[in-house]
C-alpha cells in the first residue's frame, strides 16, 4: 500500500541535505553528507574512512534507528582512539 505520506515514494528532485547529515545510500551504507561536487554527493562513512560518491536519487534519509546505530559506533571507535 503505497500514500502520500510514504517516504519511499520520492517526488521531484531530493532536498541537498546539510553538512553533517546521516543519509543512506541505495547500498544500505550510512554515510555522513560532505557536500557536492560535478552533480554528485560526498558522503562519508561515519567512523571514519574513505568518502565515497553516489547520486542525488541514491540517497534517503537514515531512520533515527540507523543514525543511533551510526552514532554509537562513531562513539566506540573514539573510546577505542581511533582517527576519525
């Protein structure tokens, strides 16, 4: 069953998030949102590591539960001492 209000039906061209922002990419990775360059999105994985580059209709926003899961393991690899 599919409505208005249903997230997973896009309508028009995906909102450019802010800096900083947990997003998902259509391969289910939750990346932090770097910025745009030549038609693409940068994001970033949120432990740290290389950015990678998706296109806007690749990306939805993450769920709080995934931002939660994403935070704390931000929050684990700096207790570990891990460069972010």
């Amino acid at each position: 069953m599919s409505g208005k209000n249903d997230p997973t039906q896009r309508q028009g061209p995906p909102r450019l998030p802010s800096p900083g922002t947990l997003v998902m990419d259509a391969r289910d990775r939750v990346g932090e949102f770097r910025g745009v360059a030549y038609g693409y999105w940068h994001l970033r994985p949120v432990g740290g590591g290389k950015e990678w580059s998706v296109t806007p209709d690749e990306v939805r926003p993450a769920s709080p539960e995934q931002r939660l899961h994403a935070e704390t393991a931000r929050a684990n690899a700096c207790s570990r001492g891990e460069l972010l």
